[in-house]
C-alpha cells in the first residue's frame, strides 16, 4: 500500500509541475507572438520610410537632371543598397562552419 502511495504522490506532483510548466509556455508563447508583432510593425514602418527617403532623392535629382536620368540613379541606389542588405543577412545567417 505505501509503494502505491508513494508512486500516487510522485504522479500528483508531476501534473502540477505540468500545469506550472504550461501556464510558463502560455506566456512565454504570447511573449513572442507580441515581439514579432512588433518587428512586423518597425519593418512596415522602415520600408516606408525608405520610399520616402528615395522619394526625396529622386525629387532633389530630377530638379537637377532630366527625371528618366533620376529614375535610374535612384534605382541604382536602391538596388546596390539591397544588396549591401542582403550581403549583410548572408553573413549573419551563414554555418560559422563553412
């Protein structure tokens, strides 16, 4: 009778360690989910701010010179900065291995 007890005792306390553990998970989880909504937000507002930002160059460019000359120097930057991005995010992301 004590060995059933005993094993009773360490099942009860199991289960509460569970219930413990996922009440943690739950808020870890929701955590996460607020953190990624926040990085989808910046990203939305970092992207705008870019198109405002060659936008503004391409204004300042077309004063200066024909728009079509304008259209492809801001185009130009806008491509080689995506790639000094992209350049960025395959170093970040590559095995340290390799």
């Amino acid at each position: 009778m004590q060995i059933l007890s005993t094993l009773l005792d360490i099942a009860m306390t199991l289960l509460r360690l569970l219930e413990a553990e996922g009440r943690i998970l739950k808020r870890a989880v929701m955590n996460v989910g607020w953190a990624l909504a926040c990085v989808g937000i910046a990203s939305l507002l970092v992207l705008v701010a870019a198109v405002f930002f060659l936008a503004g160059i391409y204004q300042y460019l077309a004063a200066q010179m024909s728009p079509a000359a304008a259209s492809l120097l801001v185009s130009l930057l806008a491509f080689v900065l995506a790639l000094v991005f992209a350049g960025i995010a395959k170093g970040r992301t590559a095995d340290p291995k390799d």
